[in-house]
C-alpha cells in the first residue's frame, strides 16, 4: 500500500514534555520583559543610585534569560533533549527567586 502524494500529511504531534518546556520559557521570557519595563523608568531618574541599580536589575534578569531561557525554548521548538530544555528552563526560577530573597 502506497501513500497518496496528494492526502495531506498530518504535523508531528508535540511530546508534553516539549509543550511544558515551551509554555515555561515563554512564560519566563514575557516575565522578564514585564520586569525589564517596570525598572526601565528607574533608567531615566535624575540620581545616580536609582539608575545604576535598575540598570543592575535589569542586566541581572536579563542575563539568565539569554543564557538558559532562550536555548531551553529552541530545544523544545526543535523538540530535542526535552529532558535538559526542562532543566534549563527551571533553572532560571531559582536564580529569580535568590535575586528577590537576597537583594
């Protein structure tokens, strides 16, 4: 039996795996863009402190983000190594939340 060139193919259908790392970097990457808008103000501010430490906040969100958030979400969209995409996409978490705990 041969398959019809001319039936539609159905898409691969996505592991729940892929889907929860997909949904958690999202979720991490409009997070940090929330948190980069809420101190952008402080950028602008007239003192020195106040600017220097948003610009501080912002690099140190930003930073876990290029560096686990992104390539977490690329494995999950190429749906590869969903076990380590998984952990890179958790990782983030803890470094946020040692960033509000300890500062």
């Amino acid at each position: 039996m041969t398959s019809d060139p001319a039936e539609p193919s159905s898409p691969p259908r996505r592991s729940p795996l892929g889907v929860a790392v997909i949904v958690l970097a999202v979720a991490e990457i409009l997070a940090v863009f929330g948190i980069i808008a809420a101190f952008s103000r402080g950028l602008s501010s007239s003192e020195a402190m106040s600017r220097n430490m948003a610009q501080g906040i912002i690099v140190l969100t930003a930073l876990p983000l290029a560096a686990f958030s992104v390539p977490a979400l690329i494995l999950g969209l190429k749906g590869r190594a969903l076990k380590t995409a998984l952990v890179l996409v958790l990782l983030p978490i803890a470094v946020f939340a040692v960033l509000f705990f300890f500062t």
